[in-house]
C-alpha cells in the first residue's frame, strides 16, 4: 500500500487520511471527511462519558485517572500543585501491534 502524504516527514496529517479514507472505500473525499469527523466526534463523546470503545484487533479507547499531586517548576524549582485529571488512552490490539511489528 504506497501512503501519500501533504508534508515530507512521514506524518499523516488529517488530510492525508481523509484521502487514504476515500480512495479505499470509494466514497468521495466529502463523504470520507464527515465518515471520519463522525468518527472523532463519537470517540470523543464516548470518552467524555468515561465510556471504553473496543474495536477488536484493532485497539481500545479509554480513559484513566490521574491523583492529584505535587510537583517542581522546572525554571524556579519552586513547588507546584499538580490538580487531578482524566486522561484519554489508546491500548493497540493484536492484530495492530502484529501489523506494525512487520509480523502480518
């Protein structure tokens, strides 16, 4: 499969994907644009929900509790409160690992 991309740096950007979308389900770019908007809009619901979406072989979406704590400023060395937050997370699946790892 030869990848197009915009910019030199190997990077997909969202274009690229919009692109590689229609040209490998035959839908026209438009339609592969808001497939893929859809797409983003649903995992970031679900995420924001604190809901897990498990697309098999592929990966998981989910999110993960961080504690409150302490921190250092970098520059003053002064001592930071760090607040609690929520934090989105991705877990590759087998067949993806699999497939980066050169094994399929």
């Amino acid at each position: 499969m030869s990848l197009t991309y915009e910019n030199e740096d190997l990077t997909m950007n969202k274009t690229d994907l919009v692109t590689e979308i229609s040209k490998h389900s035959g839908l026209t770019k438009t339609d592969a644009e808001k497939s893929l908007n859809a797409f983003i809009k649903s995992i970031e619901n679900a995420l924001a929900a604190k809901e897990e979406i498990r697309l098999v072989g592929f990966g998981t979406f989910s999110t993960s509790n961080r504690k409150a704590g302490e921190g250092r400023n970098p520059r003053t060395g002064e001592v930071i409160k760090i607040a609690a937050s929520t934090l989105p997370k991705f877990k590759a699946g087998k067949n993806l690992k699999d497939l980066v790892n050169g094994k399929k």
